[in-house]
C-alpha cells in the first residue's frame, strides 16, 4: 500500500469496507463534505475524529498509529515487546490457553506469523522437519510449507496452499506490510503446486489439513482464536491456531499417539 497521507490511508480504509462517503459520513455522524474533504487534504481531522472514523470502519490498531502519524499526530496504541513484564498477564494466558487444547496440536503467532508459543501437541506435526527450520525465530507459514518441513507429509498439499496463500492475501490487503508480501512470494516459490479455493461441496464445511504420520492418514480442521478488545498493537495481533480432529479416525489415533505429560 503506496499511501502516505491520512486521507489516503482513511480512503483505502472506506473502500476495503466496501463503504460509500454517504455511508461512513453517517455512521460517523458528520457531513460528507467534511469526509470528502479529509480524503483529498482539502481539511485537516483532528486526533479525535480520526479515531471515531478508525472505530467505526475497524481498523487495525497498527493501523490506526500509521494514520495519525500520517496526519501528524502521536500513536496512542502501545507495541510493547511480548517479553516485556508488563506482558507477564498475555503470556500466562496464552499460556493457559494452549495448554488447555492439548493434546490438540496449538501454537501461538504473531502478525507476521513468527510462533511465539506452542503445545505440547504441536510436536505431531514436526517429525521429519529440518532441525534449521525450527531455530528462532520459527515462521510457521515456512515450517509448514517448506519442502524440508511439513509439506512432504501433507496429503492434500495443493489444496492447503491455496487455503493459507488465500489467508495471507487478505491479510496484505488489510496491512500492506512488506514482510508479509514477502513472505508470500518465498511461500509460493516452494514446489507443491496451488488449489485455488472454490466452491465448497455440499458436505464440505472448512478446508481440512491432510497429514500423513506414522502409517496414518489424520484430518484436522484449524480454529483461529484472537484476544477480545485488545488496548496495544502485540496483543492486537497475537492469534492461536488450534487443529481438531476432522473425523473420528483423527480423534482415536490422536488420543493414541499424543500423551500429555503429567506435571512434576
């Protein structure tokens, strides 16, 4: 995203929501001269109605700090490091909750997909992985696709690449971040080929990753869980990926395969 100015950041916003000046104008409660005239430049917002326009079109948080310097103001929203003791409460839970899911296979990411945290569970999935692919700081979108990690193992390759390429599309639209494009087009360079997702068939509720272990032939579906009002850019953009089983087969080998070990 090649925008600098506040009202281009908030036109790219409108247009991303799919929202009309007339709309957003009186969503926000304000003329649509006046918002017409804070996209062309022709008016300067001030801090506070660039937050009321951030709220009611859903900005990220990283975002919202992009579009206030833009305009030249001071973020309000924190990016404090996840290690830092103020984060002590963030990590405990996410702590928390990744345990709570085992033996389910979960892990932790942040917004450029760097795992910052994972289950015992996970350790299903990483039989086989080059041990260089598992030195931090991890990606997991390059663990799993890798030819030298999962991607050998996964059944249904093709289809799970178009799945995560379409995810991580979206998410380029919506931050426009370099690291991500990047890290899409390393992804697509990986030999295994692309699925673009279509229509589902009629008993198809989600895409299912296919893993091949031991023998086996496992199903997963993947659940994506997110903190609930987050108040800083880190806490906004951590997310927990969580693999159930798919089928009942899935369900037995994983009771079968995974042992969760009993605290000391």
């Amino acid at each position: 995203m090649a925008t600098h100015t506040a009202g281009d950041l908030l036109r790219h916003w409108r247009t991303t929501r799919r929202l009309s000046q007339l709309e957003l104008a009186g969503r926000a409660d304000t003329s649509t001269r006046h918002l017409s005239f804070i996209e062309t430049g022709r008016a300067t917002p001030s801090r506070q109605m660039l937050l009321h326009l951030s709220d009611e079109l859903d900005i990220p948080l990283r975002e919202r700090n992009r579009m206030l310097l833009a305009a030249g103001y001071a973020p309000v929203y924190a990016e404090p490091a996840l290690d830092n003791p103020a984060m002590q409460p963030i990590r405990d839970t996410v702590r928390q909750i990744l345990t709570g899911l085992e033996p389910h296979p979960a892990l932790a990411i942040d917004a450029t997909w760097t795992m910052v945290d994972a289950n015992a569970g996970i350790a299903l999935f990483l039989p086989g992985v080059d041990p260089a692919l598992l030195q931090p700081p991890v990606n997991a979108l390059r663990l799993t696709l890798h030819p030298d990690g999962l991607a050998d193992r996964i059944i249904n390759l093709a289809q799970w690449r178009g799945h995560l390429f379409e995810r991580l599309q979206r998410q380029i639209e919506v931050t426009g971040a370099p690291e991500l494009i990047a890290l899409l087009e390393e992804l697509r360079a990986y030999p295994g080929g692309e699925e673009v997702p279509g229509l589902p068939e009629p008993d198809q509720a989600v895409v299912p990753l296919r893993l091949r272990h031991d023998g086996h032939d496992l199903s997963f579906v993947s659940a994506t869980t997110v903190f609930g009002t987050p108040m800083n850019v880190t806490v906004a953009e951590l997310a927990i990926e969580s693999f159930f089983p798919a089928d009942p087969a899935t369900a037995t080998l994983l009771r079968d395969l995974i042992s969760v070990t009993p605290a000391d």
